[in-house]
C-alpha cells in the first residue's frame, strides 16, 4: 500500500498529517487535538470509511 497522505485519530477522529508509515502500517503519530500518541488509535482514511460503513449498518442509518 502506498503511503497515505493522513491517517485519523480513533480518538477524535480528527485527521493527522504528521506520522510514520512502515509500507503496511503506521508505527507512530501524534494527534495535535488530543494528544493520543498511541499507533493502534490511529486507521487509514480508507480503513475509518470501512468502519464507519460497518458502524452504520449495525446501528442502522439514520438519513432520514
């Protein structure tokens, strides 16, 4: 995979533009809104749209 131009925080999910990126994942960032240092709380923008996809079909969407 290529390296992404942002990852987003899971903690606040506020996107991140500054972090190290190993070819297959990230090994280090650091959120400027909350302070979460912490790789495994960071996803690509593509892994967060798969997320939040599931999350809408399991609690069901609310569009309307």
């Amino acid at each position: 995979m290529d390296t992404p131009d942002y990852i987003i925080c899971l903690e606040c999910d506020t996107p991140v533009y500054t972090f190290d990126w190993d070819g297959t994942r990230i090994t280090e960032g650091i959120c400027t809104s909350c302070g979460n240092e912490k790789p495994t709380l960071f996803t690509t923008e593509e892994a967060y749209g798969e997320l939040m996809a599931t999350e809408d079909r399991h609690y069901g969407s609310s569009d309307d």
